[in-house]
C-alpha cells in the first residue's frame, strides 16, 4: 500500500517537471507542443510510461512519440536531477488515445439519441 502511494506521488512530480522539460528544453521539431497526461511508473520505479496528447495538431502522433523517444535519455537525466532521484526511470512515451476514445464514444450516444445510426444517416 505504501509503495502505491509512493508510485503515484513520484508519477505526479515526474508528469509535472516532464511537461516542464518538454514545453522549455526539448528542441525537437516533431514534439511541438505536448499535454503530458499521466505517468505510470512501474512497482520497482525502472521505468515509467509517459501518456501524451499532441496539442495543436501541427505533427502527428506517431512523430511525436519519436522525438520524444529520441529525447527520452536528455528527459531522464535531467528528471533525476531536479527531483533528486538515485535512478531515474526509464521513460517510455505512448499516445493517450483516452480523450479521443471519449469524444468518439459521445459522437456515438449523441447519434443514438437523435435517432441516427453509427454512419450519420437515418436507421
């Protein structure tokens, strides 16, 4: 129980100071602007996934998860350092498909409620 709590306290301060490093320091063109949604570190603190949304839309997702990989040694060094960690995680970047799995879930219920299928049309 207490290292669930500590997982979490040390998955809220990596997401705080990566959103910080990537927004300041990450000069990768691909990565552009990026909303760090959540950080999920592993029971024995190795390695934590770094959930990301692209904002603005200028790159793709996939290339955004690139650059931020190729950055992914750059971000755990520095995250070892501004928060005094003996290791830092390994960092490993997915794309958060939750906010787009949300909205695509509304269209649907949005759709049934105006009596219209799943293509838009009259059922």
């Amino acid at each position: 129980m207490a290292n669930s709590a500590r997982q979490q306290r040390i998955g809220a301060e990596l997401q705080k100071v990566l959103a910080e490093l990537i927004a300041r320091e990450v000069k990768d063109p691909r990565v552009g602007s990026v909303t760090v949604t959540a950080v999920k570190v592993a029971p024995d603190m190795s390695s934590a996934k770094v959930l990301f949304v692209p904002f603005g839309g200028k790159h793709p997702a996939e290339d955004v998860q690139a650059g931020l990989t190729r950055a992914a040694g750059f971000l755990r060094g520095e995250v070892g350092r501004r928060l005094s960690l003996r290791h830092a995680p390994k960092l490993e970047f997915e794309y958060d498909e939750t906010l787009e799995r949300a909205d695509h879930l509304t269209r649907l219920i949005d759709r049934a409620i105006h009596g219209k299928g799943p293509t838009g049309g009259q059922d």
